[in-house]
C-alpha cells in the first residue's frame, strides 16, 4: 500500500490532511457540529439480526467490535433505533456507555418497523417525539449528538417532498435541548434548501459510492458551504461493489478492492466522513486501515470508469 501520515490546518471545518484526487492535501478530519471527527467510522447498522431485524447471532461479537473501533480511535458512531429495532442501540449503550467525551453518535429518525421487519413510515409529530426519546433511553443519553431525518417518500432513493412539518418537529425538540444538531437523510437539493431554511442543518446521508455518484454536485456544494455529507452504503451496501477495474487497482496496491472503494471516498472531497459497518472484527480492521491507502491520478482515472 501507500500511505501518508501529513498534519496540516484546513479552514471549513477540516484538520488533517492527505492527498485528494488532485494531488493535493486532503483532511484526515472534518467538524460535524460542534466537533472534529475522523473520516473513517462506524455503521453500526449490521449489529443487528438478518435483515436489520431481531437481535445478532453473536452479541459478544458485536460488543467486540464496537469496543475495537474506539480502541482504534473511531469517534463516530452511525444507528438508530429502528435497527433491530431497539437491538443496536442497546448493544451500543452494554459496550460503550460510560462513553467517551470526544464519542459523537449520529442516529436517525423517520421510520419504523412493522412486526414482520417491514420498514414502515414514521413521520409524524407523535411518532418523530416518540422516536427520539427511544433513541435516548435506549442510548443512556441525557440530549442526542445528531439526529437525521430519514425522509421516506421514495422507496429506492431520495423524492421530493415537504419536510416542513416533521423538521419543525425536530427543531422543537433541539430548542428542548434534546438535540443537539440535525441532519437530513435520503434528500434531494431541494429538501436540503427547504430544511436550511427551518434549521441549520449539520449533515446529509445519502446513497453513494464509488459505482453511485448522483450525488456528485451535491457533495460539492455542501463542501463549501461547509456540510458534511455521510455516504450510506458507501461499500454498495446489500449488493457489494465487484468490478474487474476495482480488483486490478486493488491488487496492484496490495490492498483489497473495499479499501480502494472506500479509500476513493476519502480522496473524493474533505467534507465526506465514512460510516462501513460490519459485524466482524477482521472486516473493521480493513475497513480502518483503507485510511492509509492513498490513491495516484492513474488509479482514480481508471476508477472514474466505473460511475454510472
């Protein structure tokens, strides 16, 4: 593999730097809130049982690994208490909790779970105030770090649709002291533009990766409006990223082909910070060290070829 390890300042919110697609230096960290967080972090989602739903074959396991990621300086920490649900959070608060100062955990709202697993729309007032006081019981949380709101009005990506009324739900509830930021999840533009005029808004995760690049624009502004943007499913998620492309770069790096996925990522724009989630200690390990991998123009010029 190559690596760097340069330290630098970076205005907008970003601290560290690397080497971006460019050539140039690129942060290691990015302020999400009121903190600097490492690029690289946690999904927490796969915690759960098949399908997100029921509880884990192995909880020791997932303890396990939770406590391996702080252990490796991991600081984010991506759920919500629809997995499971209830489960992930739980196991969360058994491994962590009492939990670090500089620990931010980001969790989501706007859905919920039929008794059959369905994902099933949770929009409104009593449903958003119900859900954020799951998230904080379950949590052991006094006020939550972020919350996102999950937007539901498409079922294979983000539709538009008003987010007045649920966001005014959770603006309440930050005025309350129960949240501490908002973030914005499965949007479009517009709905960013909306909810900015509502609150200011912390983050947007959204579907992307390196095969995914919709959302390219996007990711652009938000950077220099100084917004983090959380890629979901930034390894392809429940169809992972296969290519010949990807594994000939790979391979030439000594590396496997989700480090370069997730490594493209990182070099993509500073204002993306990675939530990988798996439930194995080996694949956290990976996932971790693909912060080293530094990608040369040739590499990214080869990988371009695989955006759709």
């Amino acid at each position: 593999m190559t690596y760097t390890n340069q330290l630098s300042s970076n205005p907008r919110g970003s601290e560290q730097r690397g080497t971006d697609q460019r050539g140039t230096e690129q942060p290691d960290t990015y302020r999400l809130g009121h903190r600097p967080l490492r690029r690289l972090g946690y999904g927490a989602m796969q915690l759960a049982g098949p399908g997100v739903f029921g509880p884990p074959k192995d909880r020791a396991a997932a303890l396990a690994v939770l406590r391996e990621a702080l252990a490796n300086g991991v600081n984010h920490i991506d759920t919500s208490d629809f997995y499971g649900p209830h489960i992930t959070n739980e196991i969360i608060r058994e491994a962590l909790h009492p939990y670090a100062d500089d620990l931010v955990i980001v969790t989501k709202i706007g859905a919920r779970r039929g008794a059959d697993g369905a994902w099933l729309l949770a929009m409104s007032r009593d449903e958003l105030i119900k859900a954020v006081h799951d998230n904080l019981r379950n949590l052991g949380l006094e006020r939550l770090d972020v919350v996102n709101l999950r937007a539901m009005f498409g079922v294979h990506g983000p539709a538009e649709g008003s987010l007045e009324e649920p966001l005014t739900v959770l603006a309440e509830l930050q005025q309350q002291g129960l949240v501490r930021h908002i973030g914005l999840s499965n949007v479009t533009p517009t709905q960013i533009a909306q909810g900015r005029t509502i609150c200011d808004i912390a983050c947007v995760q959204n579907f992307y990766n390196l095969a995914h690049r919709h959302d390219d624009a996007l990711i652009d502004e938000l950077a220099r409006e100084g917004i983090a943007y959380v890629p979901f499913f930034p390894l392809g998620g429940f169809t992972p990223l296969q290519s010949t492309v990807l594994s000939d770069v790979a391979q030439r790096l000594g590396a496997t082909p989700m480090q370069v996925a997730l490594a493209w990522l990182l070099q993509r724009s500073p204002n993306i910070l990675l939530i990988p989630g798996t439930s194995s200690l080996a694949h956290l390990r990976e996932n971790l060290a693909a912060g080293q991998l530094i990608l040369s123009s040739e590499d990214l010029l080869q990988l371009a070829r695989l955006a759709v």
